[in-house]
C-alpha cells in the first residue's frame, strides 16, 4: 500500500518535536550528565539519579561521572533519611559505598541508615568497618554505642561512648547517654534473660522466671492486636525490663507516679509482683502501644496523642472511670493542649491523672468517629516529619476537619456527656 505523504511528514514533524524536547541524548553520558545537575539544581535528585546511572552504565572508567553518581546517591539517600525511608536510604548510600569503598563517610552513612531502621546488627558490622577505614569520630561512635545499647550490649555501649569522650569531652548528648547507661548496667549487668519471637525480657533471679513468662505472653498478644489496629507490626526483638521499684527509680529518674516506662525499651517496676493481674495486663498493653507508635512516628509524636493511644488500648483490658476527667469538665479547668502537647513527667500526681484521662477521651473520639484507619493516616504524616496541625490536615483533608476543629468538637462531645 502506497504511503500518503502528507501523513508520513506530519509524523516525521511530531518526532522531530519530540526529540527536540528531549533533555539529553540516551547514549551521551555527558549530556546525561548535564541534564542531572539541572535536575539537581531544580530539586529532584531522585531523577538526577536515574539519569546518572544511565550515564555511568554508558561509561564506567570516566571519574567525573562516578565522583557525581556517588554524590547524588547521597543526597537521595539523605533526603530518604529525613523522610523517614531508612531501608530505601540505607540502599541508596550503599550504591554510593560500592563505587568507593575506600570512603569511610558513605560507610558511616549507611550505618545510621541501617540504625535508624532497627537493623541494628546490620549497622554494627557497617559502623565496625567504617571504623576500619578511617577510625574512630565522635560521632561514628555514638551511633554504634546507641545500636550496641538498643541490642542490650551496655558494656559495649560504653566502651564505644567512652571512647567518643575522649575524642570529644564537650559532647554533652554523648556524656548523658553513657551515664544513663552506667546506671542501667549497675541494676542490671546481674539479671537472667529470656526470649521469646518478639521480645527480650531480663529480670532478677530464678524466682521472677514464671512472671517474666507470663509478661512475654501477654506482649505477645498485644503485639498482634496493636499492630492489627495500627496495621504496624514492629520486626525488631523489643527489650523488656523488670525491676524493684527502688531500681526503676534509680535507672528511669521518672516521677513517683509513673508506673511504666518506654524510652526505646519497655521497664516495668514490679517489685513484690508474683502474677499477672489485670491493672498489669493493661500496662503491658499500654506500654507496648507506645513500641508501635514510635515506629510509625519516628518520636514525632504529641504527648496527648501518644498516651491516648496507650491508654485506650490498655483499657480494653482494665478500665476505671474518668472521675477526675468528669470533675475537670464541672469545673471548667480542662488541661489546654499547649500542656497535653509536651511532656507529662513535670506534673503533679493529680495533674497527670487528668491529661491521661483528657488524652485518652481525645483519642478515643477521634477513633471512634473517624476510625483507626484516620489514625493511622495522622501518625504516618507524623512520621513525615510534618507538625501536628500539618498532620491532620494531611490525615482528614478530605473530611475537612483541622486540629483544631476535631479538639473543638471533642470539647463539644465532653460538654454533653460529663456536665451535670
């Protein structure tokens, strides 16, 4: 069949538009090349990367392309860090490992990468080998010393903060964190451990076995219901400690009211306790709830929210009512959120019953009206690095309701069912 000529050229013409537009040629790596620093220039690293490999695949032994596709494995792998994509930036810096593996920076790099997503062993082995590049830094140390103590190695959590002390006398978060464990190995460097899939738990002596059994247990249950409410389950093995109560004082430093403890491992004071009981079933719940949101979060979490969470799953197993919440209501003297936002441990007794009791009536509202799934959506934006207010707009932009709206509508909410 004969070609139309005015068709052949009207597609010739379309193609010469096209590959006019096109940025770079797909077999010119230098141009490649070029259009990846624009690509930088304009903020998208991720794209630069790809056109650099594609460079580099083209040409292997030119140094400037290798020195550059380095580069912009980190910067991808760096802005993955700050989203929260640890295992993507923990790949992303090993792609930059591989093309110089003399450099001792690309493997310390990966090694925070690989601690901040709990792969803590993976991250001892790559911050040991970093070591061995170029030795010891400050701050090389104090992420392997946090991976030791986060596995329980305190004796070796030590040795590495020590070490970064001598290095560098003036680092104060380094200095607090090995006394901090100084303290921790003092109460516990004697206690027996036990396992089981998904926790660790250490106690004092053969007489505390059968607690620590039943403790294990029941976390694992919590495991499987948090993580169902929550769509999270965790794959890092959680520590767990039990302690008198005058140890748990002397290694948490927390307020006489506290009863349990999360600060990247669940401590529990149960001195005198020979069986689990109910208000400890409940605290096992709750303590663990604070392992799920952590990890959704990354710490980027208000306080009210946290503990409301905790607290509503722990009152499924033992609830109590909410006489000072209904007290507060009557007397107009609610907590603000400026107060549930920040830490509880500076409040009184009295003050602390109330924001827990606010906190969870505030989170169980919100699941209750929005659904755990709303929820989940708010600690993953949390999890972004994005503010409360930017989180809920993030998480019920399409229910058009603010942070502030959804405290309005619980204040609303408690108005009607506590005024008397």
């Amino acid at each position: 069949m004969p070609v139309r000529f005015p068709i052949f050229l009207a597609v010739c013409a379309f193609l010469a538009t096209v590959l006019a537009c096109t940025p770079a040629s797909a077999n010119d790596p230098f141009l490649l090349n070029d259009y990846a620093q624009q690509l930088l220039r304009k903020g998208e690293p991720e794209k630069a990367l790809e056109q650099l490999q594609q460079a580099y695949s083209l040409f292997p032994y030119n140094e400037t392309l290798r020195r550059n596709l380095a580069e912009v494995y980190t910067v991808v792998g760096q802005q993955r860090m700050a989203h929260g994509r640890y295992e993507d930036a923990a790949t992303s810096f090993d792609g930059a490992r591989e093309l110089y593996p003399e450099v001792q920076r690309y493997s310390i790099l990966r090694g925070i990468a690989l601690y901040s997503a709990r792969q803590y062993d993976a991250a001892v082995v790559e911050l040991e080998r970093a070591q061995g590049l170029g030795g010891d830094t400050p701050d090389l140390l104090y992420v392997l010393g946090r991976a030791h103590y986060d596995m329980g190695n305190l004796t070796d959590a030590l040795a590495a903060w020590d070490q970064a002390l001598v290095l560098d006398p003036g680092r104060k978060d380094i200095a607090a964190a090995a006394e901090k464990a100084r303290r921790e190995l003092s109460v516990e460097g004697g206690m027996e451990r036990g396992f089981s899939s998904r926790f660790m738990i250490s106690y004092d002596g053969d007489e505390r076995s059968q607690l620590a059994d039943q403790v294990l247990d029941i976390l694992e249950t919590a495991y499987n219901r948090v993580g169902s409410d929550l769509s999270h389950f965790p794959v890092t093995r959680v520590p767990v400690l039990i302690y008198t109560r005058t140890d748990y004082r002397k290694v948490t430093k927390s307020p006489d009211w506290s009863g349990g403890l999360y600060d990247g491992k669940i401590r529990l004071p149960l001195g005198g306790v020979t069986e689990v009981h109910e208000g400890l079933r409940s605290l096992l719940f709750h303590e663990y709830t604070h392992v799920v949101i952590h990890e959704l979060t990354s710490g980027n979490c208000p306080t009210w929210l946290n503990e409301g969470l905790a607290e509503l799953e722990g009152r499924r197993e033992f609830s109590h009512p909410l006489t000072e919440l209904a007290a507060a209501v009557n007397r107009g003297d609610l907590l603000p959120l400026s107060i549930l936002e920040g830490s509880f441990s500076s409040l009184s007794s009295p003050k602390a019953i109330l924001a827990y009791q606010q906190s969870y009536s505030f989170v169980d509202y919100l699941v209750q009206t929005y659904g755990w799934y709303k929820v989940k959506d708010l600690l993953v934006a949390l999890g972004s690095g994005m503010t409360i207010s930017a989180s809920f707009e993030s998480a019920f932009h399409d229910l058009i309701v603010d942070y502030a709206g959804a405290y309005h509508e619980w204040l609303e909410h408690v108005q009607k069912e506590y005024r008397r």
